[in-house]
C-alpha cells in the first residue's frame, strides 16, 4: 500500500515542486525590482488564490464523482461528468476573472493598497488575469488524468510550464541587452506563455483518450447537477476561505509598513512550496478513497490516511525545523533588500515548523471530499482559518507586532491541525467498526450476509 501511494502521490509532487517553484521563483525576482514591485505583486496573491480556491474546488468535484463512477464500473457516466465539470469550470472561471478585472480598484484599495502602489498593479493584473484562466483550464485537464489513475502526465507537464516560466522570466522581466524589458507585468507574461503551451499539450493528449463524452451531457446535468453541487458547492466554499483569510491577513500586515507586506508575500509563496508534498497528495489520495468509497471498504481507507498521516507529519516537521535554522539563508538568497530580508526571516523561523500540522489539516479537508461528507471538511476549512488562524494572528499582531503576528499565525496552524485529526476520528472510527462488526456478522451467520 505505501508502494502505490508513492507511485500515485510522486509524480504530483515533482510537478507540483516544479510549479510552486516558479512561483516562488516569480516573486524572488520581482524582489529584485525593488519593494514596491514586490508589495504589488503580495497584494495580488489573495485574488489569485480567490481563483485557484474555485479552481481547485471544481477540481475536486471533477476528481471525485468521476473517480467514484469508476469504480462503481460506469465509465460512460464518467465521461458525461468530465465533460460537464469541464464546461461549468471554464465558464465559471471566464466570469470570475472578467469580474476581478472590474473590481480592482476598490479591492486593492480595501486591502491598503496606495495609489503608486495602485498603479503598478494595474499594468500587472491584466496579463496576470490571463495566466490564471489558462491555470485553471490546465489545471482541469490535470484532475481529469487523475480521476482516471494518471498522475504522470500532470506531474510531467507541471515541470515543462515550470521550466519555460523560468526560462521567460529574467528575459520578459529584465530585458536583453537594448530592450529594457516589461518589468513587473514580465512576470505575469512568462505564465501566460507557459500555461499556453502545457494547455495546448492537455488537448491534444485528450484528442487520443475517451475520457470525454458529449452526448447525453444536457440529461447528465439534470441528473448529476445535485451531485456536482453537492461536492463542488462545498469544496469550493472550503476553498475561497483561505483567499478571504488571506485578504485579511494581508489588511493587518499592511497596517505594519510595506516592507512587511512584501516580506509577508514572499513567505506565502514559501508556504506552497514548503507544503508541495501535502499538496501532492491531496491531489494524488482523493481518487483512491473515492473509489474505496464507491465500493464501501472502510478498512482501506483507514489505512491510507493513517500511513498519509504520518508522511505529512513527520516530512513538513523535519522541513519546518531544518528551515528555521537556515532561516538568514533562505530569506537572503531569496530577496537582496536587508530590511526584508530579516522580517522574512523571522516569519520564517515561527511559521515553517507549524506547517506539519497544517499539513494534516488539509489532508483531512481533502479526504472528507472524498468520503462523502464535504460539508464537515467546509466546516472545518472555515474553523482552521476563522476559528484558530485569523485570530490568533490578529491577537499576536496586536500584542506584538510582526513577531507576534508570526508566532500567533503558527499556534493558529497547529491548533486547526489537531482539531482536524479528531474530527476525521471521530467519523472513520465508527464507519470501520461497523464494516469489522459486519463482516463478523456474516462470517458467523452466512445467510444474513445478504
């Protein structure tokens, strides 16, 4: 069992390294630019994660019923699926973008965003609006591969986009010799062109499989349209409350000085890195428990978020500790300005470390998707951020500053950890000892085994 959750959770991992690395790797170098254009590209990152939350909750939508119709052996009905998740999700992000687009004045002012600040985000939001449609039509076509047990083929093309972002970046951004380069919006440019060319390779994969079936799609929407909302609706309400934790986040780090906030965003872009391997695997387990799910085997899945349990714990806390010693390090080689530098540092040194627990919280979030109950994985997404993370941020900022604000950020991480392990407990535990009852039911008395 830990073979194959290696094999299905490894390939997501290098692509998800690779792409959460140009992220990071976006923003080391908009640093060079100097602190405004890094300030303005750190307020961005909430709206841009207030789309990739929709994304990732259609995603999962995608993920789970297609992955349950498998293994309840319907693949025609999977195929319907697919292709109805797929046309609501590029609607639906097509919108969402247009509306972010129109709104982006008074947001930016409501975050604390000045009017020089104002200025440099507008020329970047636009191409940047762009990059994250086209993210999130490729990042549909990858939960589609993963649905049907492929994580090779998104893992593969998350290093190639990774890899032509990084090429394209120093020169978009920078310039080559006489061309002065596009500055700031270089950036955002260098993903649009990289999430072109991995979208366009998605379609033409797709061309040669029959995953995708378009008759009989209006009827599929009637029939599934309860099932669809029922997980989406959820994993997408789950999903946009980190983008509105982040906004508020980012509104009390503003109150502290725009060092600070470009600090804070580069640390941010930190956190997705750092938590690659959960992240992986949050892409990698939901398709294996649906299908546990679809064909009712509790036990499995018990054993798979145990073993997943103690993956996420024991990897981010090794990470975590190695990271806050290497903290002086890290922040410099990641931004040349000194004063950034040390408050990066020091968020560093107290956030890292949490992520182990945060790392379980999500994977429970994820895998109660999965399990049939995703309006106690949106209750519980919304009391790790509501409950335990935004208040005790709040509370450490008031007391103390940045420092607080970075220890209060990580007691609030592990707290909505451990609350998180207990909810999932509490509902497995008593699914699994039902099943062993069962089962010694009908070994005892075959004829009531049905």
């Amino acid at each position: 069992m830990g073979r194959q959750l290696w094999r299905q959770t490894w390939p997501m991992a290098i692509g998800a390294l690779a792409l959460l690395s140009f992220q990071l790797v976006d923003s080391a170098f908009v640093a060079r630019l100097g602190t405004e254009p890094l300030a303005a590209q750190s307020f961005t990152f909430p709206l841009s994660f207030l789309i990739i939350g929709v994304q990732v909750g259609l995603g999962i939508a995608i993920a789970a019923l297609i992955s349950r119709a498998l293994g309840a052996r319907e693949q025609e009905r999977a195929g319907r699926l697919g292709s109805l998740v797929l046309l609501i999700g590029s609607v639906t992000i097509g919108s969402l973008v247009i509306l972010l687009w129109w709104l982006q004045a008074p947001i930016f002012r409501l975050l604390g965003a000045d009017a020089d600040t104002l200025a440099l985000i507008r020329d970047y939001w636009a191409p940047q609006l762009v990059a994250a449609w086209l993210g999130a039509l490729l990042y549909f076509g990858y939960s589609l591969f993963r649905a049907h047990g492929n994580t090779r083929l998104p893992g593969k093309l998350m290093v190639v986009t990774s890899l032509i972002n990084l090429l394209l970046d120093p020169l978009l951004i920078f310039g080559w010799g006489e061309w002065q380069g596009l500055g700031l919006p270089g950036a955002a440019w260098a993903s649009v062109i990289a999430f072109a060319c991995g979208l366009t390779i998605v379609v033409f994969t797709l061309r040669g499989k029959h995953w995708l079936t378009w008759q009989g799609l209006k009827q599929e929407a009637r029939q599934s349209a309860k099932a669809v909302l029922g997980i989406a609706g959820p994993a997408m309400i789950s999903q946009l409350m980190p983008p509105l934790a982040a906004m508020l986040a980012i509104s009390v780090v503003a109150g502290l000085g725009q060092a600070e906030v470009a600090a804070w965003g580069l640390v941010t872009r930190l956190e997705t890195l750092s938590l690659v391997v959960v992240l992986a695997m949050t892409m990698s387990l939901p398709p294996w428990l649906g299908r546990c799910y679809g064909s009712g085997d509790w036990a499995q899945i018990g054993r798979l978020m145990r073993l997943a349990a103690k993956v996420v714990v024991v990897w981010q806390l090794v990470l975590g500790v190695l990271m806050a010693l290497l903290a002086p390090w890290v922040a410099g080689g990641l931004s040349g300005n000194p004063e950034i530098r040390d408050d990066l540092a020091l968020l560093i040194r107290f956030l890292l470390p949490s992520y182990a627990l945060l790392g379980l919280c999500m994977l429970v979030v994820s895998a109660g998707n999965a399990l049939g109950w995703p309006l106690r994985a949106m209750l519980m997404s919304g009391a790790r951020l509501f409950i335990f993370y935004l208040p005790c941020l709040w509370s450490g900022a008031y007391l103390g500053g940045l420092e607080g604000l970075a220890i209060g950020a990580g007691t609030g991480n592990a707290l909505a950890g451990l609350a998180a392990w207990q909810l999932y407990r509490s509902v497995t535990d008593k699914k699994v000892a039902a099943q062993a009852n069962k089962k010694a039911t009908v070994r005892a008395d075959p004829s009531r085994g049905g």
